[in-house]
C-alpha cells in the first residue's frame, strides 16, 4: 500500500521550494494539512490537488495578460 501523507520536507522537495515556503503554505491554509503531536503531516491527493490549483491559478493569469511583462526565471544547474 502507497503511503498516504506527506511531510513538510517531502513537499518542499516535490515542489522544489523550502521548508519554510513549504511551511508557510501548510499555516496559511493554502495547502490543507493535519497536524500529527508536533509535525504536519499533507495527504498526497492533498498535494496534487494544491498542484492543479496552481496551474489553473497560472493558466488564469496568463490568459489575462498578467505575465506578458515578466522576465523568465533565469535557469539554475543543480
């Protein structure tokens, strides 16, 4: 059976952003969470769906004109 839920450090790495930013996504309520005696734990459907918000979020801001301006976020070797 696949795990169920996901720690603050699995987010950070899925979304390849912080702990922190992770975190901050959990206590803004932007991503849904539990809370397990000290560490949160996130349901992967959770996750996925926070994901698929995103891009609808982006495809919304795309379509407006919203980003016609931005410059690229310049590519980084890892």
């Amino acid at each position: 059976m696949a795990p169920r839920f996901a720690s603050i450090a699995d987010v950070a790495e899925t979304l390849n952003i912080s702990s922190r930013q992770a975190y901050g996504l959990v206590t803004s309520g932007a991503l849904p969470a539990i809370k397990i005696g000290k560490a949160w734990r996130i349901e992967f459907v959770e996750l996925e769906a926070f994901i698929q918000r995103q891009y609808e979020d982006s495809r919304s801001r795309i379509a407006s004109g919203e980003f016609a301006d931005t410059e690229p976020e310049p590519e980084t070797e890892e």
